[in-house]
C-alpha cells in the first residue's frame, strides 16, 4: 500500500486531494499504521485498518461511482482482491477467479496470460522496453441468475504496480525479446529468460470491468452469418439464438426465420430444421405469401421495417396469425423484414412469453444484425433456387420467362418432399383459359426447290464423272471403264426424269464405291491423269464428298430467311412482352413456325383483359406484313431466289396448355381442344375449296378462322393496314376444303404491299389504333 500512502501524502502537501476529512487528521490515520508502508503478505492485516482503507481507496474508487462501476483492487498479476465495488462483487469472488470465466486468451489460458503480463511488466521497468497489449482482454462471464453469457472488457491499471529485483536482472539480448514477443502464451520460453524467483511485485492493481455484452455479441453473430451455412445448420441457430437472448438479457426468448421468394410467392424454410418460423408447422414446409394478409408480417412486409408488439392479447388487429403466435405462449414480439434491394426476402422473428420484454427500446439492438442476416437469406435463397431449377432441369429444358414461376413453384413442391423422403416427381404444369396465337412463314415449295437443287447436283456431278472417264479411255483403254461410262448414263438419265426416294443415296453410294476408288487408282499410278482428276476433285465438297453447288445455294438462302425471320421475331417479340407478359415458342425448319398464348393464368398479380387480344392479333397482322417486306429486302443477297408465304390461325375461344414432360413443351390440354392442334399441323397443306390453288401464296397472307365474329374483327385491321399501306390489293374471302378432322374453316387472304416502309409504333403499340378501330 506504499504507492498509495505516498500518492495521498503528495497531495495533501499541495492540498490538492478534497475528502471528508481534515488533512492532519488523515495524516494521523496514516501514521498510525506504520505496518501498510510496508509488503504486506497477509492480506487479513488490512482488515485491521477498513476504515483508513476505505478513505485511502476512495482516490482509486471515486464514492459517486462506486455503485455503478465494476471495480476491483487485486494482488498484482494475481486472482486475489482487496477491494471491490459492490458491482464487482456481484460477478466475481476476490479470492478467487470463477471456473466458469473465459478469456480472450490462446486456448483460454488465463495462467498463461498472467505470466505473459507480468513479464512484460518487467521488460518495461528492466529492459527498457515500452511494450503494451494492443488486443483488449475480454472476459466472458455467465449470469448466475440467466446463465445467459456476459462479456466484459478488462481494463487493468498498473499505476499503483511496483516490482523489484533480487540482484541484477539477468541480461536479454533483442532478439531474444523479438523471438518471447513472437510466441506470447509459450509460458516455458517466457520464464526461461525471466525467472519468477528474481522478482517481486508490489502494491496492487485496479481492474476496471465494462460491459461490451451488446457490441461483442452482434459482432460475433455477424461472424457466424457469414458462414455458408449460417442460416441452415442447426448448431449455428443455438448460437446465434443464444448471442441475441444475451444482447436482450431474455433466457426464454426465441428466435425464428423464414425465407421469403416473392417472384415465386413461396415463404420456406429450405430444410433448416431450427431455423424455423414461428409460423412454420414444419421445417420444410412452404406457405404462400397469402397466408399473411392482415397479420403482423404482412404489416412488416409494407413497411420494410421491424414492427413491435409489446403484448400481443392487447393487439386490436388479432387475426390468425396472431392467435396461432398466442397459443404458441409468445405474449411479445418483433417482427423485422430482411429487405435486399427494395425487396423483402426473409423475416427475422422474436418472441417472447413475457408482455413488454420486447420493446421499442433493446429491438433497437437488433437492426445492427439485419444486414447480416439479410445477406445470409440472400445466400441461401439464391442456393434454394439453384436446387430447384436443377430439379426442373431433371424434366424440363430451358423455361419460357413468363412461365418460369410456376415451374419454380412446383420445384419447391418437389424439393419439399424429397426432403421428407418422398419419392416425386414435377407435378403437372396446367394453364387453364389462355388464348392461342399462331403463325407460320413458310418457304415457297421448299421440298420442290430442295429436290431440284440436289437433282442438278447430282446429274452435274455425274456429268463431271463422264468427262474424266472419257479422258481416261484416251489414255486407257479398259472395258470396266466402259462399264462405269454406262452406269453414269444410266444414273444420269434416271435422275432427269426425277427424283424418287433412294435415288440421292443410291447415285452418292456409286460415286462413293465405284467412281472414287477408281479415280483414285488412276491419280497415283497415272501421271499424266492427275491434273484431270484433281481437277474433278477440287470441284467436289470434302465433307460430303458430292458436287454440292446448287444444294449450297438453296440451303443458304433457306438459312437466311429462317435468320432473318427468327431474329425480327425476336426483336419484336421482346415489346409484345411488355404490352403483356405471355408465352412464346417458335421452331425453325423450312421457315418458322410460332406459337403465343396469351392469358391471366400464365402471369401473376396482373389482371387480362379482351384489349390485349385484340392488341396481339393486330400486332401478328403487322408483324407478318413486315416479316414479308424485310425478306423482299433479302432477296437480292440471296443465292437462290426463293419465296415466302405466311398463314395465321383465329382461335376464338380460350382453351387450357399443360407442358408435355416427354416432348418438353406445352400443348393443348383436353380432348376438344385437340382439334386446334390438328388444324395447326395441316393448315398450310390447305386448298381452295373446288380449285387445285394453295391457300397461301407469294407475297400474300391468309388468315384461317371458323367463326364470322372473328372475320369481322380481323377486316377491321386489314383496313386500318392498308389505310396506312401495309396491305394492298383486293381482299379475298374464301372456303377451304375440308382437311382430315378439320372441316368448315374460311379464310381471308390479302396482298402485302412490298414497298411499305416499317413504321415504329412504341412499346405501348397499338391501344389506340384499336380503341379507334372500336370506336
């Protein structure tokens, strides 16, 4: 106690030092315990002087903080205390230090950091370091009325710390300090080097506890949060449940989540066997966001902001999600949205039995944590997505955006009750009263203009043959040439008058038996042959080993306006979408082929109406027009000249779409509908009814219906098109004949103008126009 008898004998020189008593009567009280300037070993001789100790610790212990404070005078370097807050001595004994304490030390050794302290205590006074602990001492002490967890930062002041040395100290080089300094809880290497018998500590230390029980523990549960599986794993829950029950002081309160998707309308819980809503009856079970209207979440969801409930039965607003909370025995809540990019994916739940634990005030505590919880749900969501896209991958290839919702839906449904053990598989995908839009562009006589191409191939490349064999004769004179000479003309003479079935693989499997292996014995035992022969070669196509000239030709112009369409398609298309979301396929062969369906039940949150129809089917009229001026434009790029003609089908009525899980498409779903799909197949092989002249032609389009209603609707849009010179010429009405399973349908044909100029018409298309139209 030396240090502080002379700390309080300087200042009563200079009376700086205020207290209760007189200076010379303190200095008889100090006086009259000769026995405290001196080491004292048994701490029972200051129980002899409380009085002079309680007056000379006040200048440690300041009176008006000594009932909020948590401080203690100790031994130094020891778990000994001789003086203590009242605070202080709520948590910790001073004779001894708890075993249920931890620190912040390596592997928890508090022995060890005592030495490593002391050491460096010494180093500073006889080395002439200046070293300090940079990392705070942190203690973590459980409640002995919770048992919940209490951190507290140890702060030691050494002010009133001495220490001697019997002798001199012991010399230390640098390096040796450098190398103690590297390893600092390696006990063994620290009293190699500075022996604990050489020295004596003095005096006594001030340890000052604050409490960081909030600070650490949201910083550890950020730390947990950023692991993968932070919001999955059972042990992570007990964790970070136990942290927030300490940052609230509440030993029975809980703490639930949920994942919310709301693209996909889905509340889930992935499969987290703690992680559990207070709403969700099982872990892996999903709920849809409509189960919530009214309730507490719901109002969090708006708000995107906690919302509080201090005592639940004095809520005016109960529904079921407040009564079910009720039964649950959680009196007090907060519900508190997890939002990520203007976006509530998750809610983060605490509740407790006891009304008015959770308010206002400590929920405040927990807005610093929701971003991390934010980001673990963001994690996990995108994780879950991943997982269900693949389980729809298993049965399905890629998915139409507009649809993709519902697919995800059932993917949910499947992931759900694989999870349980379930064996499952992707349930049917039907969209009820949805409208069907069709379109085809088709190249003019493709199988005609395909077979001529390969005709005049052939004979060509036969005719090339004829010429080298006759060459060869000049040089040669073998009578299998003269046989191979014969069959060339006799192949020939077969393909002029047409091609059959068989007679390409027929002429392909001569030149490729007969014709190539004889060319080729010629080639390298014939000099003089081999320019001829190369020559011949060079004419023919490595890959196919064939003259493939006017076959090339018609391919790439069929190619182009396949591209040319396909690409316009989708340009246009991508506005169609955002004058109302709907499904779109389109197959290219001997052109393309495209069908929308168009309805309420394909999209969510968004209400159809007859306008979008009528808005579609103009925009199919227009877009038609306009697939036929760019390939007009075409034309002159092309190789081979070729043609497009262009059919649309009127579906009147609404029918129903199910995704046919072994064709990987939708189709039409129910057996009336089934006469759509047979019309679409066979329309464009459709003829005038008592003529032998197509349906579709060159440069026109013909619009295929059944009812009058419909042909009424569609003159209405021919007129418009042609007042602004998209469509030209006579408008014809016609009958067809009747088609296998298809009889009664009509049709109107009418001439695209060629020369018309694209006009842009916006995003918003054509509401006018058709309300004008209407009008």
């Amino acid at each position: 106690m030396a240090s502080l008898i002379n700390y309080w004998e300087a200042n009563l020189k200079t009376n700086t030092l205020f207290s209760g008593y007189p200076a010379d009567e303190i200095r008889r009280m100090i006086d009259s315990a000769p026995e405290l300037r001196n080491p004292v070993y048994d701490l029972g001789e200051l129980d002899k002087h409380k009085k002079l100790m309680g007056l000379l610790m006040s200048a440690v212990f300041p009176p008006a903080m000594i009932e909020s404070e948590l401080s203690a005078a100790i031994v130094p370097f020891s778990f000994q205390g001789i003086f203590a807050t009242p605070g202080y001595h709520k948590i910790m004994p001073l004779d001894h230090i708890r075993e249920d304490v931890t620190v912040n030390f390596a592997d928890d050794n508090i022995i060890a950091g005592k030495i490593m302290m002391a050491c460096i205590f010494i180093l500073n006074k006889f080395y002439g370091t200046n070293l300090s602990m940079d990392r705070p001492m942190l203690a973590s002490v459980p409640d002995e009325e919770t048992g919940l967890k209490q951190i507290f930062k140890v702060n030691l002041n050494t002010q009133f710390v001495d220490v001697v040395c019997n002798g001199e100290p012991d010399p230390i080089d640098k390096k040796v300090i450098r190398e103690l300094l590297d390893d600092l809880y390696n006990t063994e290497l620290w009293l190699k080097y500075i022996k604990p018998e050489k020295y004596q500590f003095q005096g006594f230390g001030i340890i000052k506890l604050v409490d960081v029980t909030v600070e650490e523990m949201l910083s550890s549960i950020k730390y947990d949060l950023l692991k993968k599986d932070a919001v999955t794993c059972a042990e992570s829950f007990q964790s970070i449940q136990e942290k927030i029950r300490s940052i609230f002081r509440l030993p029975e309160m809980k703490m639930g989540l949920s994942y919310i998707d709301p693209y996909n309308n889905v509340i889930s819980n992935y499969g987290a066997s703690d992680w559990s809503s207070f709403m969700m009856p099982n872990s892996d079970e999903t709920l849809t966001c409509e189960c919530f209207e009214g309730s507490v979440y719901e109002e969090a969801y708006q708000k995107m902001r906690p919302v509080i409930i201090e005592d639940l039965r004095e809520y005016e607003n109960k529904g079921t999600i407040e009564r079910a909370l009720l039964k649950k025995g959680i009196k007090s809540i907060v519900v508190a949205p997890l939002v990520h990019d203007k976006e509530v994916i998750g809610m983060l739940e605490l509740g407790a039995p006891i009304p008015g634990k959770l308010n206002p005030m400590n929920a405040a505590q927990v807005e610093n944590v929701l971003p991390m919880f934010t980001a673990a749900v963001k994690r996990v969501l995108g994780e879950m997505q991943t997982e269900v896209r693949a389980l729809i991958q298993e049965e399905c290839t890629a998915i139409h955006p507009t649809v993709e919702w519902r697919f995800m839906e059932e993917g949910y449904e499947l992931m759900s009750m694989r999870r349980k053990g379930i064996k499952a598989e992707l349930g049917d995908i039907i969209f009820p009263e949805v409208y069907p839009i069709y379109g085809l562009s088709d190249i003019r006589n493709s199988s005609l203009e395909r077979a001529k191409a390969i005709q005049q191939d052939l004979k060509n490349n036969l005719k090339q043959v004829k010429k080298v064999i006759s060459t060869i004769l000049e040089y040669k004179n073998m009578p299998i040439l003269d046989e191979i000479n014969y069959r060339v003309d006799l192949e020939i003479k077969k393909i002029s008058r047409g091609l059959d079935s068989g007679d390409e693989s027929s002429v392909l499997e001569f030149l490729r038996n007969e014709v190539v292996p004889t060319f080729s014995y010629f080639k390298e035992s014939e000099e003089l042959l081999r320019p001829v022969i190369e020559d011949y070669e060079k004419l023919i196509d490595p890959k196919l080993g064939v003259i493939y000239d006017k076959r090339k030709d018609f391919e790439e112009s069929l190619t182009k306006i396949n591209e040319t369409i396909s690409m316009y398609l989708d340009q246009v298309e991508q506005h169609a979408q955002e004058m109302f979301p709907h499904y779109f396929e389109k197959y290219k062969t001997d052109g393309v082929e495209y069908n929308i369906y168009l309805g309420e039940s394909l999209v969510r949150n968004k209400k159809f109406s007859k306008i979008y129809l009528r808005n579609f089917r103009l925009w199919q009229l227009l877009t038609q027009c306009e697939i036929a001026v760019n390939i007009e434009k075409l034309k002159p790029e092309l190789p081979k000249e070729l043609d497009i003609t262009q059919l649309i089908l009127v579906h009147g009525e609404p029918l129903s779409i199910k995704f046919r899980k072994d064709e990987k498409h939708f189709d039409v779903d129910g057996a009336y509908n089934i006469r759509y799909e047979i019309v679409k197949k066979r329309i464009d092989k459709a003829y005038i009814k008592g003529s032998s002249e197509r349906l579709t032609q060159p440069g026109k389009i013909a619009i295929v219906y059944t009812q009058q209603k419909e042909a009424e609707e569609y003159m209405r849009y021919i007129e418009y098109l042609r007042s602004i010179e998209y469509l030209t010429g006579e408008v014809e009405h016609l009958e067809l004949e009747e088609l296998q399973g298809a009889n009664g349908l009509k049709a109107i044909r009418v001439m695209v103008n060629l020369k018309s100029q694209v006009k842009d018409f916006g995003n918003e298309l054509l509401k006018d126009v058709i309300a004008a139209i209407n009008a």
